[in-house]
C-alpha cells in the first residue's frame, strides 16, 4: 500500500496523525506499522490491492475499531480514538463517505430528509441544513427533481453524490472518502 | 498520426475548496457542544422523526398494524353475538332399558316397573336444552343402543341418555335414581353443555315427579354483564386482545434494528448508540398509544362492558403491548440479518402463544412448564385484562408488576446488546 | 422450461437458510416433546370455594328445634372428600355482623380469583335436612368465567350426593353419570391428545406459512431472473414444488414423533397424515399469498401474522362464532383451522374416515390463496 501526498496549502496544522500503527483482529495481523501524517489542505490518498488494509486504517481513524485491536500512536484533529470519551468530538469533526450506499443513504427516504436526518446529529438546524445542503447538491450537479424523491429511485453516481453531500455538509475538518470514483462519471 | 501528449486528470481543488468552503456557516454558532442534554434531546427528537419518517415510507405496513386490529375486533363483535334459546337445543336420543326384567340381588325379585320411564321422557321434551331426536324402548328394539351409537358417530346428536333396567325400581325402593349419560366426548368444549343439558331434564323430571328431599340451589352470579351487552362477545374479546395488541407490536419491531443499514454510518456522527434505541423506542411506543386507543374504541362501539376504567385497561393494554415492542427490539438487538430476526420472532411467538394458557390451561401443564409460562407475558395480560374488564379491578397488582418487570428486563438487555453490538462501514 | 432449475435454486436457499430448518424440524418436535411430556396430569381441582355457614344462627320458625349439626359434615366433604373441588376458607357467622364481615372477605377473594364461588349455608340447613324438607344452598359464582357458570349446577351435584349419602338422605335422589364417548382413553395422553387436533395444526400452519411469506419478498435477485426466458408462473411453480417437498417432510417428521409419543387414534393413520399434509399444503399456499401480495418485508411479517391471528381467531375452535350469514360462513371456511381441527378430531377420536366436505374446503381454500398468490405477482411491478 502506498500513500500519495498532494499538498495544496502551507499551512502545517496536523489534523491526521499515525505512527506505528498495527490492526490484528486475534490471530490475524490485518495492519503492519503504517505511518503517515496528514496535514490541514492537504489531501492523500491510499493505494493498495484489496485486503491490503486501506479501509481498516480508515475504520481505526473514524473510532470503528476498538482500541484491543490496534496498537500505536494515533491522533485525529489532535485527539486519541483510543480514548472513547474522544469519539464524540473526534466524529463532530469528521465526515466520511463510505463505499456502499446502502450502509449510507436511507433509501426510503428523500435526500432532504436523510441531510436532515444527518445534520441533525451535529446540532444543526432544518433551515441551515436545508441551505447548504441545496447548495452542495448543485456544486455536486445532483438534479433539482431528485431531492425530494426518495432516494431509492436515484441512479448509482447521484446515490455516491448524494453520500458526498451528506459527508461535506457539516463542513468537517477531516474528510475521508471509501472508493469515491466508484460510479462518478 | 498525430500524437498528442493528453494532460493528466487533475482537479482543481483550489476551486472546488474555495466553492465548498464559501458555504460553511461559522462552525462556532451552527456546531454546538456535542455533550449538552440540550443537543442530547435534540438528536433524539431528531432521530424520532426519521423513525416515523421511516414508518410511514411502508404505508401498507402501517395499514396492517394500525387498521387491521380494530378491524378484527369488529368483526369479531359482529360475529360473537348471543344467539337464540332454540338454536342452542342439544339433539340427544333416549334409550330405555328400564321396561326389561329386574332381578333384586338382596331376595331375587322380579320386576318390570317402569313407571318414572316416560315422565322423564316428558321431562326431556320439556327441557329447552335438549332436543329428543328418538326415544328407544330397548326392550321391543334389541339394537337400540347400536343405532344411537350410529347417530353419535355420524353427529346427527350430541348425547345418548340410557335409562338403566333399574331406574324405577331405586327409586321406588328409595334409592337413588341413576340416569346414563353418553355425550360426544371428542369436541371437548361441547362436553360440560351436553352434560348441562342431560342435567336440566333431570331437575325438569324430579320437579314433575315432586320427588322430596331434593337440594334447592339458588345461585347469584357476581361480575355479570347487565342486559344489552353481549355476554358470548365481553367474555372472548379478552383473549383476542391480548392476543392481537401483542403479536402487532412485536412484529411491528422485530426488524426495526436490523434492517436499518445506515445505522453504521449514524454511528459516525456524534449520535449515540442509546440516542438511536430510545427513539425507536420512543416512536413505537407512540404508535403503540395509536393502536391502544383505536382498539379500545372499537372494542367499546362493538359493545365491550367495561366494569373497570377506560385508563386501566388503556394501561394494561399498553403494558402488553409494550412487552411486545421491549420483546421485538430486543430479538431486533441482537440479530445478525433480517432472516434471523424473522425466524426467533416465530420461534418465540408460537412458543408464548401456545404456552399462554389459551389452548391448555397453565394450572394443567407440569411444573417446569407452569414456570416457564408465568415467565411469559401473555399470561399475565390475559388474567390482567380480564380482571380490569369483568371486575373492575385495579390494575395496579401482580401481572402489572409482573409484565412490568419483564419490560424493564427486556429494554435493559436491548440497551446492553446494542451497545455491545459491531458496527462498521 | 426452465422449472428444473428454479427448483433447484429454491432447495439451495432453503439448504443454505439453516436456522430456518431448525425452526421448521425442531421446533415442532421440541413442543410435542413438551405437551407429550404432560400425560397424566389432568385437572385436579375444578372449583375453589369458600364457605360461610349461618347454621349456627337460630332459626325457630318453621322448625321445633334449632340445629346446626350438618354444616360441619358438609365443610368437611367438600375439604376432603370431593375430587374437583378445593376448600379455600370457610367462616361460621353467628350473627349478621360476623356474616357480612365474613361476606365482605370473601367477596374480595372472588374478586381478586382466589376463589371460584362463595356458597353460603342458610340458617335453616341442618334443620332442613333433619326434617328431611327440601335444604337450601346459596352460592355466589364469578360470572365472568363461562367455563364456571357452564360447570357449576353439575359440579355441585358431587358434594351433594357425598353429603346426602352420609347423612342416609339418599331415597328420590336422582343422579346422572356421565360416560364420555369418544374420548381419550385414560391410559393415553389426555393433554397431548386432546390439543393434538389444535395444537398440530397451529404449528404446521405457523412454520410453513412462514417458510414462504417472504420467499419472494425477501429474494432480491428475482426482478434480475424476470430480464431471462423465465416466466413469472415459473417462479411461484418452482416455489410451490421446493417447499411442499420441504413441508412434506416436516409432515412425515411431526407424524412419526406424535406416533411415537403416543398419539391415539381410533381412524386411519394414513388419513391422518394426510390431513397433515393438506395443512402444511394450505400454509404454503397462503405464504405464497403474503409473500406475492407484500412490498415489503416488515409488511410480509405484519400481514402474516394478521392471517395468523384472523385463522385462529376466525376458525371457530377457540372462541365460539354464531354465524347465520352464508356468505360469511363461506369466507370462514376459506380459513385453514375451520376444517382441518374438526377433520383431525373425526379421525382421531371417533375413527371416522375422511369429511368430504372439509377436505373440499380445505383444499379450495389453498387452491385459491395459490391462484391469488400467482395472479398478484403477475401484476407485480419488478425492476432491476
């Protein structure tokens, strides 16, 4: 697994660090001593064959995983996931947009009503909700006859959008993204 | 051939950062602190809609739990009604032996009296139980007994009455009278009438005779229902209630766990595992209180007499139903896929109802069993329902307290199993 | 036809889904285990009573002399020597204060059920039976227990008899006894085989109606194998095939456990196991039906069990019906119980042969809730 920094900003504010981290789950050791660091603008991305443990680095940092499993030194936004009084904090300032819509997206429900549903986990307001949410679906070119039907009858790449909406909208300060080209044109 | 060097894909990130940041409200102001009971019970609210939200995208789903039960009870008021004296007549026959020859065992006495034979005959007409089919004289028909045993097979009557070779002669000697019964003992809550029928010609026949001393029995019924309620409707509704208001709410909740997908991606908000069951909880508690109430009124239309309050009963129909929703989220909790969810729904609801006591009375079943169906809810909601319904009993007693308990259990270890419970995206 | 395989692919599922076998294989032997398990315990006591006796009260009016020497042989036949009934109190008022405490109390043990009946002893009782003039016996029964109020005036006629026997009040005593026909014999599992023909049917319909209400709701790959040669009539065939392969296997697994338990049956065996079958038959059938008809999963679980309870409620065995309207009495008996109950209890406890006219019924009605099922799915809209 390889990881490629493209580094936009000057600005050296560390929002995502990693030192010698390992994942075993029992007797399977799923991660080996990865290191990397990510700084605010700057945006990496993970390399690597499938079951090369990208998406359980991913879990380690969004406090997925439970501490018994890794080992190392871990901070994201200058706070521990090791430490569960961390989680709520750490996960106000994430926004994540995994790979399955399914585990993403209510499907019965319109997309104005899971932003609502989301955002309202972080204290925000319907209103404000709804005004950044109309706002990111037409920089992300979701159609306008799409928001209030419900998401189910949406096509694969407005599902994705619709995830990388729901993953912006709380402007977070670390934003990780599960396979986010599947399925965009 | 012109080659040309393609330029690689980049995106402009400056421009879409600069366009996506442009939007940001001030963190500040719109993010509050995630750990205020304010934002706490904001979530929640929340998450209670999104739960209703939910609901009402299966509008068929919802039509079975909210509209069907009242529907049911209806009809069943519409088909329970008390039917006439005359229809309930039992079909029987009358096989005398008592013309035939007895021989006294004390001093070998011939006799052939059957004096008392057709006064009990009369007696048997006259009964508005009974309805005499044909009366045999086995004296003059030796197959009397094989052609009444026909008819009992066959169903065309209920109940043989044999009149034994003796029955004139006790009682002439001052003995007592014994009169043979014979009813179709395979349908088993036809016996006790059949047996009430055959008794009613005996009280009719010792009137008739004037045969003394006879016991006078003057009975008063305390917790009756007063004219112009169906007694055959207020006495079955209970079971049905309990019944119905449980089996709703549990299916209702079984797969609301389960099926909820983006649970895992809830999980990576500042929500909480305990914020996301208390709203199920929640919302289906107020569906519950939908339900509860369409019941009731229903059940009050169809003519339901209610010796209790309106509020005990609400209440105890409440705590049943709750100890379905508890049982549901419960079985929800801990399921791996909507599949397994499914089959210990049916697993655990054949198990409850077919211990319950409906079908084989808890008092008859041995004691290992007895213990595991006074675990149940079920067999304090029956007993519970009917004492508020018939009584007016308070409904603060034991299968209250009982079903209570069985409801804090059941949330407890849903909490317990949730928070336990491997989320991953 | 592509029938050969679509059954295949529905035993793979059915193979693959062991918790559901489970359910359908063990379950139902586990439950007969536990009610075949009960034989021998029958009810023991019927009435639980509570006594209170004015005997002791003086009453000289129509007798020469005052006495109470009965009351207590009559307390005491009904504390040890009646066989369905229970003494659970009995007071002795000498006056019409200690009677209406007495009263008080055990108005409230008929109210909160610890007794069945309050049976109050007048003033005149020993008196009555002294002079041989007719006794009289009050009692005060809780009237929201039909089996009680049905049960009492023949339920009292043993301590009656008990007591006229021991106090030589036997002579124009008339007494009926009752030889039930038809019954289960008393060296047979009274329990087992009495909720035989309620209990089997219940749980037969409840686990094959549920191995296929969602059998089309819940497979998701189905609208994808519609966009191939298969037909819609295909499918619901394949489905109906498969699990009445399954259901009748279940049948012939509950038949052998019930024999070997212990069931008696005066009929043919053969047509009892084939009225299983039709049951299991008709459950199918009817999940099919949900399963067709639902959108949804959560709806398949709500509607399945709203027939399920409509079935038992609706069929007449449980609580009794009063129906006079044809037209509803045809719709009952589209319900699978309405049938199959009194056909197991024809065979089984009266030996009788197969009822035409249930089997009809109960097969119309599976025919039905199969055509039903395959019409709706054909009006289906599925889209991949």
């Amino acid at each position: 697994m390889r990881c490629e920094k493209i580094s936009i900003s000057k600005k050296k504010k560390e929002m995502v660090y990693v030192k010698d981290l390992n994942v075993k789950f029992g007797d399977k050791h799923v991660v080996h001593d990865v290191n990397f660091n990510v700084n605010q603008g700057e945006i990496i991305g993970l390399f690597g064959i499938s079951g090369a443990g990208k998406t359980t680095i991913v879990r380690v940092l969004t406090c997925q995983i439970e501490k018994k499993n890794w080992t190392g030194d871990v901070k994201v936004t200058g706070l521990t996931p090791a430490k569960k009084y961390n989680h709520p904090i750490i996960l106000s300032r994430i926004g994540y947009v995994p790979q399955l819509e399914l585990l993403n997206l209510y499907f019965d429900l319109s997309p104005m009503v899971n932003v609502e549903v989301f955002t309202s986990t972080y204290g925000m307001n319907k209103k404000d909700a709804k005004e950044v949410a109309e706002k990111l679906f037409r920089i992300l070119d979701l159609p306008e006859d799409t928001w209030n039907k419900p998401v189910k009858h949406m096509s694969g790449g407005e599902k994705k959008r619709l995830s990388m909406a729901i993953g912006l909208i709380h402007n977070p300060n670390v934003l990780f993204l599960d396979e986010p080209t599947t399925l965009i044109s | 051939m012109r080659i040309t060097k393609k330029k690689p894909l980049t995106l402009n990130l400056n421009k879409f950062k600069s366009k996506v940041s442009s939007l940001k409200p001030d963190t500040k102001k719109v993010i509050k602190k995630v750990s205020s009971i304010k934002n706490n019970i904001f979530r929640i609210i929340k998450q209670v809609k999104k739960e209703f939200r939910l609901l009402w995208s299966d509008k068929f789903n919802i039509f079975l739990a909210i509209v069907m039960p009242p529907l049911i009870i209806v009809f069943l008021g519409l088909t329970m009604t008390d039917a006439p004296q005359e229809a309930q007549s039992i079909p029987c026959v009358v096989v005398s032996y008592d013309s035939n020859t007895f021989i006294n065992p004390n001093d070998f006495f011939e006799s052939q009296l059957d004096n008392y034979t057709i006064p009990y005959v009369n007696a048997v007409n006259k009964s508005s139980l009974l309805e005499l089919v044909r009366f045999y004289n086995a004296t003059e028909e030796i197959y009397a007994m094989e052609q009444a045993r026909t008819a009992l097979l066959e169903g065309t009557i209920n109940v043989i009455i044999s009149l034994p070779v003796d029955f004139t002669e006790l009682i002439e000697l001052g003995l007592p009278g014994l009169i043979d019964c014979i009813p179709d003992a395979s349908k088993m809550v036809h016996i006790q009438a059949n047996i009430n029928a055959v008794y009613d010609s005996i009280k009719i026949f010792i009137n008739d005779t004037n045969l003394k001393p006879q016991f006078v029995i003057r009975g008063f019924e305390e917790f009756t229902i007063p004219e112009g309620y169906s007694s055959n409707f207020n006495t079955n509704i209970i079971m049905a209630f309990s019944f119905m208001i449980f089996g709703v709410a549990f299916v209702l909740s079984i797969l609301i766990v389960v099926q909820e997908k983006p649970i895992a991606r809830l999980l990576l908000t500042p929500v909480t595992r305990s914020e996301i069951l208390l709203s199920k909880f929640i919302a289906y508690t107020l569906v519950l209180l939908l339900q509860d109430s369409l019941l009731i009124v229903s059940a009050l239309s169809m003519g339901l007499y209610l010796a209790g309050t309106v509020t005990d009963l609400f209440l105890a129909l409440f705590m049943i139903g709750f100890s379905g929703i508890a049982m549901g989220i419960f079985i929800s909790s801990q399921s791996k896929t909507k599949t397994q969810a499914n089959q210990l729904f049916l697993a655990f609801y054949l198990v409850i109802i077919l211990l319950s006591g409906i079908f084989i009375p808890i008092e008859n079943m041995p004691p290992y069993l007895q213990v595991i169906a006074y675990i149940l809810p079920l067999s304090h909601g029956d007993p519970l329902i009917r004492g508020i319904i018939t009584k007016g009993q308070s409904i603060w007693g034991f299968h209250f307290y009982w079903l209570l308990g069985i409801c804090i259990f059941l949330v407890l270890f849903s909490f317990l199993i949730f928070k336990r419970r491997k989320y991953e995206v | 036809m592509y029938l050969g395989g679509l059954i295949r692919k529905e035993f793979g599922r059915i193979k693959s889904d062991k918790r559901t076998l489970v359910l359908l294989f063990i379950v139902p032997i586990i439950l007969i285990l536990v009610f075949g398990l009960t034989s021998g315990v029958g009810i023991t006591k019927f009435f639980t009573s509570a006594i209170i006796t004015r005997d002791s009260m003086p009453t000289f009016d129509d007798f020469s002399a005052n006495s109470s020497k009965y009351d207590g042989t009559f307390i005491s036949i009904m504390k040890n020597e009646t066989s369905s009934w229970d003494l659970y109190r009995y007071y002795n008022a000498t006056d019409q204060v200690e009677y209406d405490r007495a009263y008080q109390n055990c108005y409230k043990f008929l109210q909160n059920g610890d007794v069945d009946i309050i049976i109050v002893l007048p003033e005149n009782f020993s008196e009555s039976v002294e002079n041989k003039t007719n006794p009289v016996l009050i009692y005060h029964i809780d009237a929201s227990d039909a089996q009680a109020i049905a049960a009492i005036e023949v339920a009292i006629q043993e301590p009656i008899a008990l007591f006229r026997a021991k106090t030589d009040m036997i002579a124009n005593f008339t007494i009926m006894i009752p030889y039930l026909e038809f019954d289960v014999p008393f060296w047979e599992s009274a329990i087992l085989n009495y909720a035989i023909p309620l209990i089997l049917p219940i749980i037969i319909l409840g686990t094959t109606m549920n191995l296929t209400s969602l059998s089309i709701v819940s497979e998701a790959p189905l609208p994808r194998m519609l966009i191939t040669p298969t037909a819609k009539r295909e499918i619901i065939l394949s489905k109906l095939i498969a699990n009445s392969i399954v259901m009748f296997l279940q049948s012939t697994e509950i038949f052998v456990t019930i024999a070997f338990f212990g069931l008696y049956s005066l009929g043919s065996l053969f047509y009892f196991y084939l009225v299983l079958i039709m049951i299991g038959f008709s459950g199918i059938c009817i999940g099919l039906f949900i399963s067709a008809l639902s959108p949804t999963e959560q709806s398949a679980n709500q509607m399945y069990l709203i027939m399920f309870i409509i079935i038992i409620l609706f069929s007449g065995t449980i609580l009794p019906l009063n129906i006079t309207d044809p037209s509803v009495q045809i719709i009952l008996n589209l319900l699978p119980l309405s049938n199959a109950v009194p056909m197991i209890t024809d065979i089984t406890l009266k030996g009788l042969s197969l009822n035409l006219t249930s089997l009809f019924w109960l097969n119309l009605s599976s025919l039905i809730y199969v055509t039903l099922a395959y019409i709706i799915y054909m009006f289906k809209k599925l889209e991949v």
